[in-house]
C-alpha cells in the first residue's frame, strides 16, 4: 500500500485544511483512536478558521 501526499508551494494565504484532510484520511486507520481523534479534531478547527466560522480573538 503506497501513500500519496501531495506537495504544493507554500504561501500563508493558502487554505491547506482541505488538503490535510484528504492526506489525514489516508492514514488514520493506522493511528491509535485518541491521536487520530486530536489531529482529526484540530484540521477541522483549521478549516473552521479558513472558512470563517471561527473567530480567533488573541488574549493579551
């Protein structure tokens, strides 16, 4: 079985959540439950943010 990521130029404008998901998916059969459930849980708070359905409000 051969995993794929695809690599693609950086830019801090870039939304990369739909991307790390799709490569997420790829290999979270293989991770124990509460390791893919945590990353699983922090690309969707990314992609929240991304899509602007979650505000980021810095404190201090």
């Amino acid at each position: 079985m051969g995993i794929k990521i695809k690599e693609e130029p950086f830019s801090w404008n870039d939304n990369f959540s739909e991307v790390a998901l799709e490569d997420f998916s790829q290999i979270q059969k293989d991770l124990p439950y509460g390791v893919s459930q945590s990353i699983g849980m922090a690309l969707v708070k990314l992609k929240m943010i991304e899509d602007g359905e979650l505000e980021v409000i810095e404190d201090g």
